[in-house]
C-alpha cells in the first residue's frame, strides 16, 4: 500500500531530513527556521489568494461591461404593437402573365404551326 506524503517522502526519508536539520541548525536554530517556513509559507498563501481575488474582480468587470452592452444594443419591441401569432402562413397566389407582356404565341409553336399550313 502506498500513501503519499508531502512531495513522496516516507517516514524513513522525513526522519533523515529533520536530523539533518537538527543538525546543521542546532537546536536553538530549528525554532527559528520552522518560523521563517511558516511565515513563508502564509506570505505565499496570501499572495496567491490575492491574485485569485484580482483574477475574480477583473473577470467580473469583464462580465458586468459585456452585460452592459448586450442590454444596449437589445432591440425591444414598440409597445403598441401587436405580437406575431405563429401558425399557418396564408397561402400567395400566383400572378398570372399579362397578355400584354406575353407574345401570341412561343416561337417553336409558330413554327410548327407555319409548317402544318405549308404541308
């Protein structure tokens, strides 16, 4: 079974380093660094937890401008009017030629047509 500890140290690891330490920091040094890890490490958390607030606040000024300008440029309908029932669309006739703009007869029917007589 393997647990993961702090950046996969073991206890047998864990112990070699803090003798280590006791060591080249003598027992009056060991409180002193553990204080300077600690601080350092809070000054870390509290910068990163900074920079996730500046991140937040800037995204939320992003989001508030875009809202912003899709309620300007939002079309909304005049009052008075009446709104548009969807259903069936009514049917457009078709418009029928004028017997003006139309010639008498299609070329190919007048041919046919001279060719009948001649015969």
């Amino acid at each position: 079974m393997h647990v993961l500890l702090f950046l996969d140290v073991s206890g047998g690891e864990l112990l070699v380093i803090l003798l280590f330490v006791l060591l080249f920091f003598g027992s009056k040094g060991v409180p002193e660094v553990a204080r300077t890890m600690g601080r350092a490490m809070r000054q870390f958390r509290d910068a990163s937890a900074e920079l996730q607030r500046e991140i937040e606040k800037g995204a939320n000024e992003v989001k508030k401008g875009f809202d912003e300008q899709r309620n300007t440029f939002r079309i909304e309908p005049p009052e008075q009017a009446v709104p548009r029932q969807d259903g069936p669309r009514p049917a457009v006739p078709a418009k029928e030629p004028d017997a003006a703009a139309a010639p008498a007869a299609p070329a190919g029917k007048a041919a046919e047509t001279g060719e009948a007589a001649a015969k």
